[in-house]
C-alpha cells in the first residue's frame, strides 16, 4: 500500500500536523507514505527538515482554487493534470490523500484515472453553495474531522463512501506542568504570580483574537490586573501589528505576548492557566485536545466544533460569544476557583479514550483498505 500526501507548502497548520501524525504511524506500521509539496522554500518544507521528514517538490505555478471562480478551478486542474498523473504512476501511488481544498481540487481528478483512490479529507466547514454537490464525482470517500463539519457535507454523498474521523494526537506528550510554568514565565519575563491565558493557533482574523484583547482589557481593569495573554501562532505581519496596536489602544499592550509561530506548542499550553479557544467558526478546535492532554483547563466559545469535544462542565467550560459579557462571567469562575483538578482529569482521560493516533490510524486503513478492494 502506497499513499501519497499532497501539500500546498506554503502554510504549517493543525491540518499538517494531524495528517503528519498519520504519516508517522503509517511509517511505523511499515506502510509506504510519500509527502509532496508545490512549494520547497515556505514554511511547511522548514518545518519537515526540522524534524528530518522527507518529501519530494513538484512545482505548480497554478494549483486549482487558488482563485475562487469556476473557469479558474477548470484551469487549474487541467495545468496540472497530465504532472499531477505522471508523478502517481512514477511513484505506483495507490491511494492519493488530500487535506485542503487546493490540494482536493488538483488531486483529485488525476488520483481517479492514474491511482486506486483519492480521499478527500475535509477540515473545513463547508458554505451551502450547490457547487460542492461536485465532490460526491472528484473523490472516491469523503472523510470529515467533526460532527460539525460532516453536517456541512454534500447531501448526495453516499453513506458508505463518508465518515467522520478525528484528528489524531500523541497521548502520551503530557509535560511537567511546573517545570512548563518555569520556562515560560522566564523566557517571556512574565512575573511568576500571574493569572496566565493563552490563545494557540494561526493567528487570524477569524480566530477573534481582539475579542479576547478586548476582554483582557476589561478584566485587567474591572477584576485582576496581574493577568497576561500569550499569543502564539503565525500571521501575517500586518493582521499582528493590528492586533497589537488595538492592544495598545485599549492600555494592555504591556501585558499580552505575541510569540510568532512555535513548533512545539505542548510546553506553553502546559504553562497556561487557563486555554481560550475563541473562535466561532472553527471546524474542530485541536489546541482544545492538546490542552487537555496537559491538564491545562479550556474557556472555548461555544459553538462550531468544540461542541464536538467539550461537555460544559466535565471537560471544559464554554461562554456564548453572543451575549456581552458572557466570557468575563465564566473567567471570573474560573479563575476564583484555580483548583478545577477534577475537571482537567476528566478532560484528560476523555482526550487519552478519544483522539489517539492508534485510533485515528485505524479508522483511516478501514477507509484506504475499503478503496483498494472495491
């Protein structure tokens, strides 16, 4: 069995991360897994030589859905089509997995002539537009990371040709939570005593990032004035710079962090007291599964994925970001009770039960082991 992970390489992601983690386990069950990427100089290729993964680059000036219009989408599959089903056949790829929509949109069509199958592994909420009745015809099963996004699906997908399969983790990265704390609170010369959050994750607009700004301001003068935020993830220098000067706008600019893009973001979510999961569209929510496999409490807004992992109350706590001082209302909970030990033990074991690798891969050779044989 040979199966083929097509990156764009111009992003590193909670999805790269999860499908490298099914690379991972592939490898070790000595099934063959091949990486390719478009890009060989953008930040997912520094991020595989970091961690000594190889991969190959096949170059294209032009992938499908890079521009969002119909005639675009056309053109871009057919640039690439005749590469695309050279490079499977070369490399006598049975299965090709796609996990973005560039990829998806220029994979697919080549994986369906040249290979056994194409997954389509969809980690994103879907809009209503009828155009997406076409994936049912581009792949060959449709995999969707929540319940959230499945709902979203083309209704003319058959049953058996889609399933829902969560993102995988390695459960056993729990980290020392004090020596966690230590190394934060001195590389980020935080003082030792502070209330600590922590917002993880590309930073960007949608991640509602100066909403938790916004609420630090008001807690920071209202309720507590020794709490900081730390922000950490990628984004585009001018949307960072935004976010600062609002912070500096509203007096905080002294007390949130912006530490760019980390690669091991396991350290500084044990460190935290507590994870905001802030935005109202994600699809999933994997720092909610991260901080809960390092007993770190979760303050997510309730709706979007994280309905699909947290259980107010038992795991994490939710606050509905569409009534005004809702978020401030749970804080002040939390942090007037900072030993939730019984809710971050439930958090943990419910993340260790659900959202391992071995389960993940798994599910995953029932869906390519379906595709070899029909």
């Amino acid at each position: 069995m040979n199966i083929l992970f097509p990156f764009v390489g111009d992003s590193v992601g909670g999805s790269h991360v999860s499908t490298l983690e099914l690379y991972s386990s592939l490898i070790n069950e000595n099934i063959t897994a091949i990486i390719v990427l478009h890009e060989n100089d953008g930040p997912l290729s520094q991020y595989l030589c970091n961690r000594n993964i190889p991969f190959f680059i096949l170059k294209s000036s032009r992938l499908s859905g890079e521009v969002p219009s119909k005639i675009s989408i056309v053109v871009g599959i057919m640039t690439n089509f005749f590469r695309f089903a050279k490079f499977i056949r070369t490399h006598k790829i049975d299965i090709v997995h796609g996990n973005d929509l560039r990829i998806n949109l220029s994979w697919s069509l080549p994986a369906k002539i040249a290979a056994k199958g194409f997954v389509w592994h969809q980690r994103t909420l879907l809009s209503s537009s009828r155009f997406w009745l076409l994936i049912r015809y581009l792949c060959d099963y449709f995999v969707a990371i929540s319940d959230s996004v499945m709902k979203s699906a083309p209704i003319n997908i058959q049953d058996n040709r889609k399933k829902i399969v969560y993102n995988p983790f390695n459960v056993n990265s729990v980290i020392d939570k004090e020596l966690a704390r230590s190394h934060i609170i001195k590389k980020y010369n935080i003082p030792s005593n502070c209330f600590l959050l922590g917002c993880v994750g590309r930073v960007v607009d949608y991640k509602n990032i100066d909403f938790i700004i916004k609420n630090i301001s008001d807690i920071y003068y209202g309720i507590n004035k020794n709490i900081y935020l730390i922000v950490a993830g990628a984004g585009s220098e001018e949307y960072v710079n935004e976010l600062r000067e609002y912070a500096y706008n509203v007096g905080v600019s002294d007390h949130i962090i912006f530490t760019g893009f980390i690669n091991n973001p396991n350290r500084l979510i044990s460190s935290l007291d507590l994870l905001v999961a802030p935005s109202r569209v994600d699809a999933f929510g994997r720092t909610i599964v991260e901080a809960m496999l390092q007993k770190t409490p979760v303050l997510a807004a309730k709706s979007g994925g994280h309905l699909n992992i947290i259980s107010e109350g038992d795991n994490g706590m939710f606050y509905d970001p569409t009534i005004e001082g809702d978020f401030i209302k749970e804080f002040s909970i939390i942090m007037c009770n900072r030993d939730i030990s019984t809710l971050s033990n439930k958090a943990y074991y419910f993340a260790q039960d659900n959202f391992s690798s071995t389960q993940h891969l798994n599910n995953m050779l029932l869906i390519y082991n379906h595709l070899l044989i029909s």
